[in-house]
C-alpha cells in the first residue's frame, strides 16, 4: 500500500484493473504477463498500455505457483574483488536481466566441496530453476564435479576440467597469442610473469606460454610467481629489472603487469625500449597505463550470455552433454608497451 499526497492509502492495481482499463478477460491480462502466443498484436498492446498506466507489479509468487517457473537463476560465486570473477559475475547477471530473469546470487569464501553443495541446496530451496557456479580455482573443480542436485547446473571459468556444462575463455590461447606476438617482434625469448598455482587460469596461460616457447625452439625462462595484485607484480619485477638479458614478459594479468611496470620504471629501465610487456584481461585501467599496456581481452559479456543459454537450454529439456563445453575466444589489443627487440 502506498499513500497520496493527502495521506491516505492508495490500493496497489490488481490484475482486475488492469483488465478492466484494456477492455479484456484477466486471462487474457495472465497471457500477455506469461508470453503466451495467441493473443492479438493490438490486443496485446492495450494490456502493456494499461499495465504501464497502472504502474501494475505482477506478484512473482502468484505467478509462480501458476506456471511453476521462478524466473530466478541461482549463482555461486568466490568472494573476490578481483576484476575476472567480478566481471564474471556481472556478465552472468547482465545477461539474465536481459533474458527475463531474476538472479539470486550467494558469494563463498571457500570452493571446497561442502561449501559448493550447501550454497546450491540453498539456492535449491529458494525456487531457483537453475545454477551457475563460477570456479576459478583448482578446489572449485572437483567441488562442481561432485555436485548432487536436482535442478540444472553450468559451471564458469573451469578449463576444460570439469564434468558439468561449462563455458570458459580460451586462457591458453589468449597466452599463445601474446607469447607469438613477442616472438614475432624478434625477442629471443619471453619471461612469464604466472600467477597462483591453484587457479585454473594461472595453469592455462603458463601452459600456453610455455607451449609456445617450446614450439618455437626458444628458452623456457624460470617463471615469476604473483598472486594476481599489481603489490606482487611490482616485487617480482624488481628481481626481473636485475637481469639484463630480459626483453619481453608475458604477465599472467593486468594487475601484476602494472606492478612490473612500476618496478623497471624505478630501476631505469624502459618499455618498450628495453623490455616489451604484454599483460591478461584488458581491464578499464590497461589503456591509460605508462605506457599504454598491450592485453589480452576477455569478453567478459558473452561469456555470462552463452554460460545463460546453456542453461536455458537444459532449462527447456535440451539433453545437455555433461562434456558440453564452450570456450569464448580471447583478444590480443595492441599498444604501446611492446617493440622489436632491437630498439634497445
């Protein structure tokens, strides 16, 4: 109930007032509500003109009960601030909006097993139609794979390793890519800047870097470890700047490749004149580095669409393969932290 400028109560519109504003049945206000066919271009019309007069709010609930669908998605996400599982994140709800859905969203701190299969009993038991687990981490894998549940489930950011529908970015490709491009510009070799060892992607990108040197008959550096913040990138970075042989690092992220940055700026070496960087993610930030930073763009926009219409898929009866896996395809943006080795 809301109240006038006079102070006093004002009913919210029901179904009825709507049907009675469009000149139609109630059923035929539920038709147009539920996307049911039949029901007349111009007649339809008249419905969403009076239920915008109106202001009118269908009761989800209601609505509910009567077509058995929620309309609510489930998601499992890691407590992360960092820009891939974020971007995820929001990629997956933006996509669900557009598509007609509400998202009920429940953030862990840990991927183990119980705390995967609790989260989801919970969305489970608030109605959701489907769930989409984001698991970036080693832990997260097995943890989607012994899964039990009654409703569909499609797994995000998990390699090719995972034994539920998934849709992933192609991290090694995205890294082969980068790696190749440094090669091309004449550099004898890349140093790899990886991060964690139990995320998922952190093992893609140092494979197809290391994939990449090897197939080339070029050196397989010792790698740099970070844990993803520009902090670890910077301290790394000091220990690469030592080392005059170095002209070309593949970063594992953006974060950490603005950290190395930082340190070859402080120990007087130059990019791209001395060392070449390349870094992963493309985040806002990247293009106004200094230099401008060369990345790997991750389409963060379709990987929640196509992650949405997998389990829409499942959600309408599809028979989904449990291997069914789709892989967004990354992008190398170039700027102007790289150059041919020979400018030094």
């Amino acid at each position: 109930m809301g109240t006038d400028s006079a102070g006093t109560e004002q009913r919210q519109p029901v179904m009825a007032d709507v049907a009675k504003l469009a000149g139609v049945s109630h059923q035929t206000v539920s038709r147009v509500l539920n996307g049911a066919p039949h029901v007349r271009p111009d007649t339809r019309e008249r419905v969403l003109a009076a239920i915008r007069e109106l202001d009118y709010r269908p009761n989800s609930a209601a609505r509910a009960l009567v077509t058995r669908r929620s309309q609510t998605l489930g998601v499992v996400s890691f407590d992360s601030t960092l820009y891939g599982p974020a971007s995820m994140l929001d990629g997956i709800e933006q996509a669900a909006r557009s598509a007609g859905y509400f998202v009920s969203v429940t953030s862990l701190r840990s991927l183990d097993g119980r705390s995967v299969q609790g989260a989801v009993d919970r969305l489970r038991d608030q109605g959701v139609e489907g769930v989409v687990v984001i698991a970036p981490q080693t832990s997260s894998v097995s943890a989607v794979a012994r899964l039990s549940s009654s409703v569909p489930v499609v797994a995000v950011g998990s390699g090719d390793q995972t034994q539920v529908p998934m849709v992933s970015v192609g991290n090694r490709s995205g890294a082969e890519a980068a790696t190749r491009h440094l090669l091309d510009l004449g550099h004898r070799t890349v140093h790899h800047l990886a991060g964690p060892v139990n995320w998922l992607e952190s093992q893609d990108r140092e494979e197809g870097w290391r994939r990449t040197l090897e197939a080339a008959g070029a050196p397989v550096p010792d790698v740099g470890r970070g844990d993803w913040s520009a902090r670890s990138g910077y301290q790394v970075g000091l220990r690469i700047a030592e080392l005059p042989d170095v002209t070309a690092v593949f970063c594992a992220n953006d974060h950490m490749a603005l950290g190395l940055l930082r340190a070859l700026h402080e120990a007087g070496r130059s990019v791209p004149r001395d060392i070449s960087v390349v870094g992963f993610d493309d985040i806002p930030e990247a293009a106004y580095f200094t230099p401008p930073l060369t990345t790997v763009r991750q389409d963060f926009g379709e990987l929640g669409r196509r992650a949405l219409e997998l389990l829409v898929e499942e959600l309408e009866g599809a028979a989904l393969s449990r291997a069914a896996h789709v892989q967004i395809s990354p992008e190398l943006v170039l700027r102007r932290s790289v150059g041919p080795t020979g400018r030094r």
